[in-house]
C-alpha cells in the first residue's frame, strides 16, 4: 500500500510539473504572437512615414529572432517581456512622429499651406502635381504677403555680376543652377496661374543685346528678347514706352560709353525659368556690363 502510494504521488507530481510546463509554453506563444503583431504595426507605421515624411530619419526595426532552445530556452517568458515593452515605446514614439509629419504633409502650393493657417512667410514643402504622382514634394520659399502667395525658387546666380573681357557673340556663359530640379520647377510653374523672372542688364559700351547677348530658355532655346520685352521680338522693355532713345529697340543697343540699363521681368511660363545667360560684346578697355538675374517667383 505504502509503494502505491508513492507511485500514485510520482505521477501527480509529473502530471502537475506537465501542466506547468504547457502553462509557460501557451503564455510564452501568446507573448510572441503580441511581439509579432507589434512588429508587423511598426514597420507598416514605418513605412507609411518613409511615404508622407521622408526628411524623418528612423532607425528601422526589422524582425527579431526569438530563443526556442538551449540554454537560452529559459529567459524566453523574460526575453518577450523585455521585448514586448520596447516595442510599445516604439510604437508610441512613430504614432508621435506620425501626427507631427501629419501636420507638415506637403501641401499642392503655398496658397494651401496659407488656407491651413500657415500665414508667415518661410520655407514650406510643397508638392504641385500631387502626392506620389509625377514629381517628388520640395522645398520652396513662400512670399505669403502677397495675394496669391508666391512660391519663390532661389539660384546660384542672384548676386549682381560684372562681365568684362569678352567680345565674342555668347562667350561669357553663365550657367544657372537652381534649388530644385527642372522636373519639380516644371510641374510648379504649370500648376501655377503666373510666373516671372527678373532679368537686367547694366551696361557701358556693351550693346547689340539679342544678337551678343542673349539668355537661354528652360528647355535650351535661344531667346530674342530681354526682360521686359516681347516674346518672339528682339525687343526689350524700353520699346513698350517708345522710351529707348535713337530709335533702337533696348537701350543698352545704343552701344555708346554711358551707362544705362535694359531690364525687367520675364513672364512667358513656356519659357521658364532661366536656364543660362550669354554675353559678349565687352571685349575693349571701355566696355562692361553687370547682369542681374532674380530667382523664379509663381503665384500658386
């Protein structure tokens, strides 16, 4: 009677140490199920801020492997524990970054980032053709005081600029690089209602602009006009008014050693912005000339 008795003990013993067992292995299989479900919230979050807001630099996570064997097998229920907790800081962290890049989603212009409440003038993303469409979003600088507001693009070439030493048709060549790249200037100006570009030329003995100098349009064409005049005339916008002295079409044509100035603003959205500018004509001791070049502006 007394072995029964212990036989019987040995196997509830067993029994019990068994239960426990598949107790730890059916909470330890739900504590990864959570883990996996955080996961898989995580990098689906991750991937939709890469999306919206790719200026947020994020430490991806990637799966994790978990410990089913070994000497690790144990600190498993402690491991996922640990786990578990990290990735709920985790999340919580993307779902703040989240409505942070929410708020800061690129707008289609600077009118609609006023009509959200933005009012100061600054530097705003922007995305004209629209989201994950055609051009990727950019940044310009938003002129919100003006009515529409004016998306302004800056270039490499603003400073005033002297050109002396030159006396070949087109052999100064001043290449124009702006911040943004022709593909996302394009799709602004043809979302855009109106652009413009300022374009002047101070001159002393440096004459025949449009045939020494010219400017080059944003798909490479040789333009015959200055800014101020018409399109498709060898004009500039003197010639409007009747005001270029001598009968000439730009003043600087008069080509004698006063200084004068041709200038104004270039409109033609075709056109822009202002690819490259070419001068000449500036070859003698008396001859020189200083161009301005103002960045791309359009009303959107």
């Amino acid at each position: 009677m007394a072995r029964l008795v212990r036989v019987l003990s040995v196997l509830i013993t067993l029994v019990c140490l068994g239960s426990y067992a598949d107790a730890n292995i059916s909470i330890d299989a739900a504590k990864r199920l959570k883990a996996d479900e955080l996961l898989s919230d995580i990098v689906a979050l991750q991937e939709v801020l890469a999306q919206i807001c790719p200026d947020v630099v994020l430490d991806m996570v990637s799966p994790a492997g978990y410990p089913r064997s070994g000497k690790w097998r144990s600190l498993l229920s402690i491991y996922l524990d640990f786990k578990i907790k990290r990735m709920e800081q985790r999340l919580k962290k993307l779902w703040k970054l989240f409505t942070q890049c929410e708020k800061l989603h690129p707008e289609i212009s600077c009118s609609t980032w006023k009509e959200r409440g933005f009012v100061k003038n600054g530097v705003y993303r922007i995305d004209p053709d629209g989201l994950h469409r055609g051009a990727p979003a950019f940044h310009v600088y938003c002129d919100m005081a003006t009515s529409p507001p004016t998306a302004v693009v800056h270039h490499d070439r603003e400073k005033k600029t002297q050109v002396k030493g030159y006396e070949a048709a087109g052999s100064f060549r001043v290449p124009v690089t702006y911040n943004a790249t022709k593909t996302e200037i394009a799709a602004m100006v043809k979302a855009s209602s109106s652009c413009r570009q300022l374009l002047r030329w101070d001159c002393k003995g440096a004459g025949s602009l449009t045939s020494y100098t010219w400017w080059v349009s944003c798909d490479g064409a040789k333009m015959s006009y200055w800014g101020g005049g018409e399109p498709g005339k060898y004009t500039c916008a003197c010639q409007k008014s009747n005001a270029c002295g001598k009968g000439k079409t730009c003043n600087c044509n008069n080509n004698d050693y006063v200084w004068r100035y041709d200038g104004g603003y270039l409109m033609d959205k075709n056109t822009l912005p202002v690819s490259e500018l070419r001068f000449g004509d500036t070859g003698d001791n008396n001859e020189e000339g200083y161009y301005t070049l103002g960045p791309l502006r359009c009303n959107n």
